[in-house]
C-alpha cells in the first residue's frame, strides 16, 4: 500500500476497513495517520493524508451505527470535511448518522462503503439500505457518485462484482471523478477519486522524507 500510494502520488486515503486493534500502528512514508479505533463490533476507519497538506481532525459527535474518521483540508481555497466511512451490512443505516456527517454547514466529501446499493451509482440492483441513502441524498442536496466498473471482485467465484464503494458529497464546488482499479491484494479494489482542484499545502517539502513517523 506504501509503494502503491507513493506511486499514484495521492494527496488523501480514506480507508473504511482497517480492522485493526488499538494496539497496531499504521506507519507509511510521508503520510500522516488519523484514525478511529476500532470498537468490539467495529471495522475502523483511518485516513492518510501526506505530509505538508494543511489538515487537522474533527470529531463527528452523535453517530450511532456509522463509523468516521474526519479531518478538515483546504480544496479550492475552501474548508472541506473529508470523511472516510464505513457501517456494517447488521447494523441499519439511519437518517441521524448521515446527518452528523452532512448537517455542519461545511461542503462535505464522504468516501468508504456503506453497503447501500443502487442503480444511480452503478450498482447492480437496488436494494433497501440503497434506496433510503437515494431519499436521503434527494432530501438533503447530497450527491452521490460510483465508477463505472465494480469496486469489489469477490474471491467466491459464485459472488458476482459489484459497485459498493462509492463517494457522498455535499456543496462542494468542484466536480468529482471515479474509477476503480485492480491494484494490491484486496477483493476490495481501491477507487481512485480526482477533482479539479488541489489542496493547500505549508511548507512543502523540497524532496520526499522518507523516515517513517507516525
């Protein structure tokens, strides 16, 4: 994952199942880890960030059955909330969750995988947790966006791919785009998200710091 990110040259990794215990660090070369631990039940979520990117993390209070980790950047000379997410097919998908993450007033990219189908964002069917998340999203202003190709290719050869990773904004200014790609060993395909914007940095450095820090 270290060489496949130095390699993309990508400015924020949302990863929406880490399953890590707190007792295991995640240490990557010029990036910076913020992570929600994971609880009993819980799959973890973490997003890197590469070093020299203005960020800090924001708490998200209220949230029941969604995990987040959140941090704030700067894109387009705007405050946007960055959030990597991720909520388990058992536990149900609620209005109140959703609206901890959007209702701050701030323009709002959410990335992981909410195990919420539906043909809007390219996924093969619809199912009910994908049809509350199409109500929610026409209620609210949000938009939701999915690649063209499927973001899982499950090791049962009788599981067919699918879209279940997909992007939720709100108010951002600036276009989003998708693609998923067959690179590391997961039956989750990484999805490679660009936008026509770049983020702010401080005091970049002159050439890549390759100690590992935490």
């Amino acid at each position: 994952m270290e060489h496949f990110l130095s390699q993309q040259g990508f400015d924020v990794c949302p990863v929406s199942e880490t399953f890590l215990n707190p007792g295991q660090a995640i240490r990557l070369a010029n990036y910076i880890c913020h992570r929600t631990e994971r609880t009993t039940t819980g799959r973890g979520t973490t997003i890197l960030v590469r070093r020299g990117i203005v960020q800090h993390s924001v708490p998200v209070p209220g949230l029941n059955h969604l995990e987040a980790t959140t941090i704030q950047i700067t894109l387009a000379d705007k405050a946007v909330l960055i959030i990597a997410a991720n909520i388990s097919p058992s536990r149900p998908l609620i209005g109140a969750d959703l609206t901890a993450c959007f209702g701050g007033g701030l323009p709002v990219s959410m990335a992981g995988e909410p195990n919420a189908k539906h043909v809007d964002w390219n996924s093969r069917l619809n199912t009910r947790r994908g049809k509350l998340l199409r109500e929610y999203a026409d209620g609210t202003s949000c938009l939701i966006f999915g690649p063209g190709s499927p973001t899982t290719n499950p090791y049962n050869p009788l599981v067919t791919p699918d879209v279940l990773d997909i992007v939720i904004t709100k108010n951002l200014s600036f276009a989003v785009y998708l693609t998923s790609c067959s690179a590391l060993s997961s039956d989750h395909l990484p999805v490679l998200i660009d936008t026509s914007c770049s983020s702010s940095f401080h005091n970049p450095p002159d050439r890549p710091d390759f100690r590992r820090t935490d």
